[in-house]
C-alpha cells in the first residue's frame, strides 16, 4: 500500500500539531498524523513510512505496519490522506 497526503483549503502549523480546513471542518491533527502527512507529501509505501515514523517519534512495539494502517484509514475517512497500491 502507498500513501499520499490530499492537499487541504487551509493548515496552521504550531510545534509539532496542525489544524487544518477540509471538506467544510476545521480538525485538530495529532503531531504523529501531522508527521504522517508531511513524510507522505508524494506517494510513500507503507513499510517506509512505518520506519521513518518510528524514527521520528519512536518504536511504538508490535508490528508498525499494521498499527499504520489503522492511523492512515482514519485519517483517510476524514479526507487528509488517500491510498493506493
């Protein structure tokens, strides 16, 4: 699986954290999701984005891929991010 961030209307950037304005709702973005988007500016694999983001923010244990895959399916459903193969 590839990953891509979906360009939003509008983004404010305070340390590590975003808000951003997408499809009409302003939404708090964690600093692991707002890391996530900006790795994942162009097509990214999952395997190497599970690897840079535990470099930036840590090993979270267990298998990094798949815990991935439940961060990047949430932010998909709320448009901030798109999938491919």
């Amino acid at each position: 699986m590839r990953v891509r961030s979906v360009p939003v209307l509008d983004e404010v950037v305070r340390d590590d954290e975003a808000v951003v304005l997408v499809g009409g709702q302003v939404l708090r973005v964690s600093p692991l999701a707002h890391s996530l988007r900006t790795l994942a500016a162009d097509w990214t694999g999952l395997e190497e984005l599970a690897a840079r983001l535990a470099e930036r923010h840590g090993d979270p244990g267990g298998d990094v891929v798949e815990l991935l895959r439940a961060v990047v399916a949430d932010l998909q459903g709320a448009g901030l991010v798109e999938t491919g193969e």
